[in-house]
C-alpha cells in the first residue's frame, strides 16, 4: 500500500493538502505546525474515529477543527484493490467523520468489501491495535504495552498461523472461573460453606427464637393497650382544635368584611374622581417618556439641519469663488476647451513695414544709376519683403503675448490643461453645492416633521389628561398627575388583593372546619396537656414499633416453622453439601486448567520470544554501530539488552533514554517485520521517533528507514533540520522531502 495525497480540515489543518512519495518521506516542521495531527488524521481515515471515547483527550475532542468547519478529509492511495480515495466526512454533529466513501480514484465506483469499520484492516491486513503498537511510532509512544491482538498475531506466526487464541485472554476467562468459585471470602464456595454452616445451627437456634417470639407476642399487647390510649388522647385534642378553629373563622369572617368595605370605599371614590385605569395611566405615562425621546430627536435634527445649511452656504461659497462663478456646467466646459484672447497691438509690426517700404525706396533710387532699373528694382523688392516677414513675425508675438496675458489674469495661469480642470472641478463644485441643497431642504423637512409630531402629542397628551385634572397646564403637571393617579391605582389594587386573601383565609378555615362541629360553647373544654402534633407523633411511633413486632414475630414464626422439621432441615443440608462438593471439583478443574495452561504458555514464550529478540537485536545492532547486540523480550513485551562481547543484559530503565528509544524502535521495526503482511505493505509512520538520537546514531536509524523503504513506504515526521541535511548530503536522490510550512 502507498499513500498518494491527504487533504484534512482536521484539528487546525483546514482544508490542508500533504502530497506523498513511494519509499522515505521527510516530512519536516516545527513544533505546533501539524505532524502530530497529520499523523492522527492518517490513523482515523484508515480505522474511522471512535466517537464512544467521551474523555477530553478523545481524538474527537482533541482534533475538533479550529475553524469550526465540520471534521472531514481525503485519502488517495494505490494498493493491491488499485487505486482508492477515501472519503470521511461528519453528516450528523453527533458522529464526526461518519460518513464513508471508498471509490477507484477518478470514478464514482465503489469498492466492494471497503467499509468505514474493516477499511484499515482491509488494507493495512492488521487491525487497529496491532497497527498503533507496529507500525505507527510516536516520541511519547515508543514502548510497546502487552495487548491481546498483538500477542495472538505474533503467537499465530510462530506457531500455527492461526489467530483465534490467546493466552492473556484464555488465562483472564479461566481466572473469572475460578474467581467466580472463590476469591478470598467471596464466591460460590465460601457462600455454600455459611449456608451450611447456618444450617447446622439452625436446630440450635430453634429453642431460642420460641423463646424470642414469645416476648415479642408480650409487648405486642402492650403496644396495642398504649394505642388505644393515645387514640382517646388524640379525640380529645381534635375536639380543642375544632373549637379553635370556629373562634378563628369568626375573626377571619370579620377581617373579609372589613377589608372589603375598604376596597369598596375606595373604588367609588376613583370612581368619583374619575380616575383612569391602570392602563389608560401607563399608556400616557408611556407617552410623555416617547415624548422626551422625541424632543432629543428634534433637538438632534435642527442641529443636523443647521450642519446642512453651513454646508451650503460653504459649498455655495466655493462656486462664486470659481472664475467660471455665474455659468454652467456645460458652459464652463466649451469656454475652457477655448478660451478668448485680448485685443493685440499691431503698432510695432506697422512701424516696421513702414521703416523697411522708406528702406527699399531710397535704396532703389542710390543703386537706379549705378546698377540699372532691374537690378536696383530686385534689390529693393527683397528688402521690402524680408521687412514685411518681420513685420508678420512681430505681429504673431504680439497676439501670443496678449492670449497668455489674458488668460493669466483671469485663471491665473495660461496652461490649458490645468484651465479645463478647473472647469470640471467646477463641474464637480456645482454637483457639490445641488447635493447640500437638497440634502439641507431634506433636514429642514425633517426637523419640522418632529417638531409638528412632538407638537402635536403634547397637546393629545394634555386633552386626555384634562378629562379628569382640568387644571393641568403642561406636560410635567400631566406627568405629576398621573403618578399620583398610579399610587391611588395602586392602593386600590392592595386594597382587593388584601380583601381576596382574607376572604380566602376565611375560606379556608371553613372548609377545614369538621362537619358537625358547630357546636356551642359547651365544647370549649380546657386545652389537653399534650398538643395534637405530639400526641400523633407518640401514636405514630407506637404504630411503627407495633408493625415492627408483628414482623419479627411473623419472621420468627416462619423461621420456627421451617426449622421445626429435622427431615426438611437435613435433606437441604445434604443437598447444599453435594452442590459444594460439585463446586469445589470445578474448582480443582479450573486450577488445574491454568497450571497446565501456564506451562504451555512458558513453552510458547520460548519459542516466541528468541524470533523477536533475535530480529530486534538485528536492527538494534545497526542503530547503535554493533555496540549491542543483544535483545531479550518475555511474554508481556518487556525488554532488555546486552552490549557485544558481555553477557550481562540490562534492563531498558539502565539505558540513557536515547539508547532506550533506540532499543523500542528497533523492537518496533522487528514487530512490523513480523505482524505487517508484506502483501499489504502498511505504510510505517514516525512522529518525532529520532528526537533524542545523537547525530551518528541518528544517521545510521536514516540508514536503516532508507532499506527498509525498499520495501514500504515510511513516513517520517520531524522538527528538527539534522534528518535533511543528513539525508541531502548523502542521498539527494532516494527520498522525497515535504515542507509542512508550505503545504496549503
């Protein structure tokens, strides 16, 4: 089997992918950046997360996604079924990662025989516990604890190659056997020789118990005598209390009728005053405190409208401002796209056209004689037309200079870029100015809104409160009525309420009081010397100590009874006797079973034990450089190791806990060569497992993973930089390195 890809929101993996090579993986990060967690997303989507495991280290706590995403994830693989990507995914909150696909990787089909509990040990040929105790090697889980599927797998390959028997769990059945007969003074056996017992003094406690039962029936009779006493007692008592109860009806009586006149009196004098109901009086109440809340609101709307007109007056402020203040949008566009000019001067250029046409003329004349009428002609026609050219390139100089000086002193520069900006920060100025206008006439329409509803409340408020307080004038004189009208409310209600409980108590004591007893005052005798409570009491236990009699004499009449007959009393004597001798023969059985068992399990343990010692001192011997090469294991996977050359072992507490991690994982190593089916090829995981190797001894444990990744795919997660560098140095070509910081 090789493991291809792994997606996982898992623990604080959310939606992370970690793409994997056939043969060594180095799998590098550091501390708190996922190893572990990869390392238990891989062993879940395999075997499924056990969601029974309620403690709070249960991998459904511990790796409960930190983005609150429900806990799933993706596994593609290639093993002898093909190529495999497996699906867990969490349907119901109550069974995360309970969902389970297992389809041919690019296809929907699903293969068959793949299901989410035998996924793992289809695929790996191990189950879980021989998985975790093999193949999947953590720093903190280095040693390998005693477990019955790794002890019948590991028996199996000795011996028959069959995997249904193992002695832990043989011995622990017949040692519950056993137990369940006898354990120190519990169990069948130790049961049957009391109850023998018991029965052997059953004829001798007969006389006895007559004896017993005899007083007993003595102080029944007296117990009858005193109850029949404490029940004349007790008449007397409920004869006072009758009396007692008739003088408290009366006042009780009397008490109702005075509480509701009272009630009455008041009813009619709110009536009178036309007072309004209680929720006529928090219906107003509630109103006059919407009302303050309402004046807040105005209060804050005119502050709202005063901030809107500012911000008109500014934003027109900034339009009148601009040279295009007084147009529009549109015009101020057409007039910067192109701007007027001033009026030139043309003086200068008509001066020179002057100068130069007086030029030619007397040049014409002085050259006429000497030259000829031609020749002085050309001559003086080319001065002419290089004084026009000049007098034409004044001229353009001067338009230039008047356009540049106009518009400088109206935009105050001649730049006719920055002009048309300023013609659409014009633009933008007027959009400004409409939109602080509309926004101030919409806050000046609101703050008018309330202040007419605030208006408008107060004055239904105070209609209202006029009905009955004509003189109130304003709201807080509204208010102040209205809590006095409240409190009078008020009194009202603790004047019925008074007068229902009173009525009530009446009730009560009437109906309480016995029928017939209404008598006169020839009942009311002196009161008993002992209240009812007592009395009942002193009868109640009488009650209790004479039923307590009745059963022990009715227990000691039964006891007497089945005692009274030797033949009965022997025959289950007899029989308890055979079924003790019974139980003790399994027991001796059972004894005897285990001791036989035992030896056979000691005859196993030295046929077991020397294939895996001989196989972990194999690799133990590469990992520390031939200093140990030695390894001895018993029975519960307890280890030891001897040095070459001596004959001493020493037991894994002598080691440094380098050499003892060394020694776990090369046990580790030799119990996957052993239990791992090499058809399956199961992957071998390491969390941290080189954390405590030193850098020569670190190297050759790189070695050794690099063989045995010939053969399977391993996983090796570290923190540290030294495996890399190692393996980069001295093999640059036969791993496959992943960097989790950067996995995504």
């Amino acid at each position: 089997m090789k493991l291809r890809q792994m997606t996982a929101t898992f623990g604080k993996l959310s939606g992370d992918t970690l793409v994997l090579s056939p043969g060594l993986n180095l799998i590098h990060a550091p501390n708190e950046s996922g190893k572990t967690t990869w390392c238990a997303f891989l062993r879940n989507m395999l075997y499924g997360l056990p969601t029974r495991d309620r403690k709070p280290t249960a991998d459904k706590n511990r790796y409960a996604p930190w983005s609150g995403s429900p806990m799933q994830g993706v596994l593609e693989l290639e093993s002898s079924l093909g190529e495999i990507t497996i699906t867990r995914r969490t349907a119901r909150a109550n069974a995360p990662m309970g969902a389970f696909s297992a389809v041919y990787t690019g296809t929907s089909t699903p293969v068959d025989g793949l299901t989410a509990a035998g996924c793992g040990e289809t695929l790996t040929g191990v189950t879980r516990e021989i998985f975790e105790r093999s193949a999947f090697i953590r720093q903190a889980g280095m040693a390998i604890d005693q477990d019955a599927e790794l002890e019948r797998r590991i028996a199996a390959l000795i011996t028959t190659g069959e995997e249904d028997t193992s002695y832990i769990e043989v011995n622990e059945r017949l040692k519950k056997q056993l137990n369940r007969r006898r354990y120190n003074k519990s169990g069948l056996l130790p049961q049957l020789d009391r109850e023998i017992e018991e029965m052997r003094s059953a004829r001798e406690t007969a006389a006895a118990m007559a004896a017993q039962l005899k007083e007993i029936q003595a102080q029944q009779a007296r117990q009858a005598e005193r109850q029949a006493a404490l029940q004349q007692e007790l008449a007397a008592c409920v004869r006072w209390e009758a009396a007692q109860r008739r003088k408290a009806l009366a006042a009780a009586e009397g008490d109702a009728r005075s509480a509701e006149e009272r009630a009455g009196d008041l009813l009619r004098q709110l009536a009178a005053d036309q007072v309004p109901e209680n929720d006529a009086i928090a219906r107003l109440r509630g109103a006059i405190v919407n009302l303050e809340t309402t004046r807040k609101a105005v209060g804050k709307a005119r502050s709202e409208q005063e901030a809107a007109e500012r911000a008109l007056r500014q934003a027109e402020a900034a339009v009148s401002e601009s040279p295009f203040a007084g147009q529009t949008a549109e015009q101020a566009r057409r007039e910067a796209a192109d701007p007027p000019a001033g009026k030139a001067s043309y003086g200068g250029a008509a001066a020179l056209s002057i100068c130069g046409a007086a030029a030619a003329g007397v040049l014409a004349w002085l050259l006429w004689s000497s030259l000829g009428p031609l020749p002085a002609l050309l001559l003086a026609a080319a001065v002419l037309a290089g004084t026009a050219a000049g007098a034409w390139a004044l001229a353009a100089s001067a338009r230039r200079k008047v356009r540049g000086d106009a518009l400088r002193q109206r935009f105050g520069t001649d730049d006719p870029d920055a002009i048309r900006e300023m013609a659409e920060a014009y633009a933008r100025l007027q959009e400004a100015r409409d939109a602080a206008r509309t926004d101030a006439n919409a806050k000046s329409t609101a703050a008018d809104t309330l202040y007419h509803s605030l208006s408008t409340n107060e004055q239904g408020i105070l209609l209202e409160v006029r009905r009955f307080a004509p003189g109130v004038s304003d709201i807080a004189a509204a208010d102040q009525q209205l809590r006095a009208c409240a409190v009078r409310r008020k009194e009202l209600m603790a004047a019925e309420s008074a007068a229902r409980e009173a009525r009530a108590r009446w009730e009560a004591l009437r109906q309480q009081l016995p029928e017939g007893s209404d008598g006169g005052p020839a009942e009311l005798a002196a009161p008993p010397a002992r209240s009812r409570e007592a009395v009942q009491q002193a009868l109640a236990e009488s009650g209790e100590r004479l039923n307590q009699l009745q059963g022990q004499g009715q227990y000691l009449l039964g006891r007497i009874r089945a005692l009274s007959d030797p033949e009965l009393l022997e025959a289950e004597l007899q029989e308890k006797l055979a079924h003790r001798e019974a139980v003790q023969a399994e027991y001796d059985a059972i004894a005897l079973a285990m001791e036989v068992l035992a030896g056979a399990n000691t005859q196993l343990q030295n046929r077991f034990s020397p294939e895996l010692g001989k196989k972990a001192a194999k690799y133990f011997a590469k990992l520390t450089a031939g200093k140990y090469n030695k390894v001895l294991l018993n029975r519960e996977l307890e280890v030891s190791a001897g040095e070459s050359g001596e004959s001493m072992v020493h037991d894994v507490l002598q080691l440094s806990q380098g050499t003892a991690d060394q020694l776990y994982l090369a046990v580790r190593l030799a119990i996957c060569e052993m239990v791992l089916p090499r058809e399956q090829s199961a992957p071998l995981v390491l969390d941290d497992a080189l954390t405590s190797f030193d850098d020569e001894r670190m190297a050759a444990a790189l070695e050794l993973l690099l063989e045995l990744s010939e053969g399977r795919q391993i996983l090796l997660f570290t923190c540290q930089e030294r495996e890399g560098a190692y393996l980069a140095a001295a093999h640059p070509a036969q791993y496959h390195t992943v960097d989790l910081k950067s996995v995504s």
